[in-house]
C-alpha cells in the first residue's frame, strides 16, 4: 500500500525493505552460521487502521550459482479499485565465501507502481572497484557512487542483520546504498518483548532502524521490526505511524 504526505510518497512496500539493514564494522561482532534458511518465503498481511489493505512477500533462494532475494507488495482488490499497488524489489548477491554469513551484493533493482506514483532505478555493484552504478530509467540519470566494504543495498541487508546476534540497549550500523548515496544507517536494539500474532505467541528482540535516505521510507514517525527471539531471527511484525494512524505488516504465513 502507498500513502503520500506532502509530496512524499510512503510506501508498505519500504515498510518492508527499508528496515533490511546489515550490521556494521564498528561492534565487530561475530555473525552466527546462517541463521536463517535458503530457500525461505515470508507471507504478510499489510494493514491500515487494522483493515487489510494488501499483502507483501520476502523470499530468498538460491538461483544459478548465485543468491536472489525478492520482496513484492500488492493491494488488496477493493483497494485496487482506486489505489492501484503493485511493488517489487530484487537484490542478486554473489555466493557467500567461506565462513561468511551472507555474499556481497551484485544487483539491485525496484520497480514500484503505486496510484501515479512510479519508479524504476537499478543499483550495479563493483566490489572490487568499491563503486556502485545507479540507474534510473525514468528520467535516464545515471551515477557512480564510492562505497566501501560490507555495503550492502536496502534489502540484502536485512538478511545479513538476522546473522547477527542483537544486544538490547546498543546500536548497530551499517553502510547501505540507496537514492544515489552511500548512508551509514543507525539500527538501535531497543528492547525484548512477547507478543501474539494470529500465528500463536512470539519471544521478539524490538529495534528501531534511524532511517535517512530518501527512498528508505519517507516518513514523519518512528519503526519499529519485531525479530523473532532465537537463531532464526524472523521479523514477526513490522509498524510504523504515517499522517493517518498506523501501517502494520504481520507474518502470516509462509516457509521459514
């Protein structure tokens, strides 16, 4: 689902994506092996107000050699009939090397519809070359962009994070690319809590991405991910308050 504040458009769809922030140099923690499972698919319900406006998907597997991520959104049909969301975001990772928890990023793109909101950009990344090309098709910009080691894209990061093992009361950093900058984004681990879902009850790790880039979810309140409490690491619930109350996403189902 797509909200817009001022000009600004607010998407469930960043909802999602943008909270998938990697982890940082800084803490020299040590990710656990693999915690999550390849190839994985998490189904969520979107809601606004606590009406079910749509329905997004995170699947991970792996694909000729290579790791490829998908993330969609869609809206519900009566939605549809007049707000049309239909929103998908790839990220293509190289095979993680020996002892590493996930690969570095090699492409990223999103395609996003939302009423008469467009976009269609590309990241490509060069590793070795620590650069990155940003395309957008639309308006035919392109840009290179310096990055530097562990930088990851919005999606891809958030795979890398669940690798990581959260202390409550500490923050977290991460390089991520994203609306033609490198942004060194802040994750704070704010607190433990148990909660029920339509899935049964849930031991969750709280955090708070501190997002600033553009695309990451233009947006005027706090966001909040609840993580699932053990290796697994499943973000369970994700919320955040827009102009008009709140928009939820919670896991419904899926293979994880």
């Amino acid at each position: 689902m797509g909200f817009r504040e001022k000009g600004k458009s607010v998407t469930i769809k960043f909802l999602l994506c943008a909270f998938f922030l990697s982890f940082l140099p800084v803490f020299a923690a040590i990710p656990d092996a693999y915690a999550f499972r390849v190839p994985e698919k998490l189904v969520y319900d979107l809601t606004w107000g606590g009406i079910k406006t749509g329905t997004a998907t995170l699947e991970i597997r792996e694909e000729n050699g290579a790791t490829r991520i998908v993330s969609t959104a869609r809206s519900a049909a009566w939605v549809s009939l007049f707000y049309t969301v239909d929103d998908r975001t790839e990220s293509v990772l190289s095979k993680p090397l020996r002892h590493a928890a996930i690969g570095n990023p090699l492409h990223y793109r999103i395609s996003i519809r939302e009423g008469r909101y467009r976009r269609n950009k590309e990241i490509v990344f060069d590793g070795a070359k620590r650069k990155a090309l940003y395309t957008d098709y639309l308006n035919g910009e392109r840009k290179d962009i310096l990055i530097r080691d562990k930088t990851f894209d919005p999606l891809s990061s958030f795979y890398y994070f669940r690798t990581i093992k959260s202390v409550p009361g500490k923050s977290v950093y991460v390089y991520v690319v994203d609306s033609k900058k490198l942004w060194n984004v802040e994750v704070q681990v704010i607190r433990k809590e148990r909660i029920t879902t339509k899935l049964g009850v849930f031991d969750t790790i709280v955090i708070k991405p501190l997002l600033k880039s553009e695309g990451l979810f233009n947006r005027r309140g706090d966001m909040y991910i609840w993580l699932t409490d053990d290796e697994k690491r499943v973000p369970v619930k994700l919320q955040t308050k827009v102009a008009l109350g709140n928009v939820t996403a919670t896991l419904t189902g899926g293979e994880y």
